[in-house]
C-alpha cells in the first residue's frame, strides 16, 4: 500500500570516493553510484538555520527514507533528479522499534558541491 510520503519520495544514490593514480603524480576522485533508493528530503527551516545560511555556513536537512536503507555518518548519496549532494552527518541508530508499523528511517544532513575532476 502507497503511503502519502511514498508521493514525496524520489530516487537518491549513495556515492563511494574511488582515487586513482593520475600518472602524473596526483590522484583522481571518482564516485561510483550504489543502486537507486526512495528517499525524501526537508530542509530544516529553524530561525538558527535561517541565520548560518546567511551567513554563508552549512545548512542542515534531514533525509528519510524506509526503514531497509541505512544511511552512514559522513557518507554522500545525491538526488538523481536535480543532481544535488547531501552528506550525512548523523548516525544510523534513528530508526523506528521494530514493532512499530512505521516503516521510515531518518538522518541528519549537510548539502554540499562535490569538486569537478
């Protein structure tokens, strides 16, 4: 059965750094992307977070998605629709008890630009 945050879900992917010799020296970042996965994500609107956007600092949001997707601290998923990266900056222990009929799953995150290679 379709729940209402089911409309409001989309696909994400995780993102894995993979570093390569450049040959020259150097190294190449490259990310290889995980299957897709449903998820949502809100922009967390506090007076707080009003300010540090402003003021040019990290700004926080919070992802969900069902309770099978387990999303580590610092790990980078993206939006595949918009191409917009997150990173995660909480745990994955903030999950529902396992008798509970919600079948959702939360964390915290940061929105950030990955570097172009």
């Amino acid at each position: 059965m379709k729940t209402l945050l089911d409309n409001f879900m989309t696909d994400f992917v995780i993102l894995t750094t993979v570093c390569s010799n450049d040959g020259e020296g150097g190294q190449t970042t490259t990310y290889m992307e995980s299957e897709p996965f449903q998820a949502t994500v809100r922009h967390d609107k506090t007076e707080q977070e009003q300010t540090a956007e402003q003021q040019n600092t990290d700004s926080s949001y919070t992802i969900v998605t069902k309770k099978s997707v387990i999303l580590n601290f610092h790990m980078i998923v993206k939006r595949v629709l918009d191409g917009a990266c997150f990173r995660i900056t909480s745990d994955a222990s903030n999950v529902p008890p396992d008798f509970s009929a919600i079948d959702l799953r939360s964390a915290s995150a940061e929105k950030i630009i990955l570097p172009d290679n």
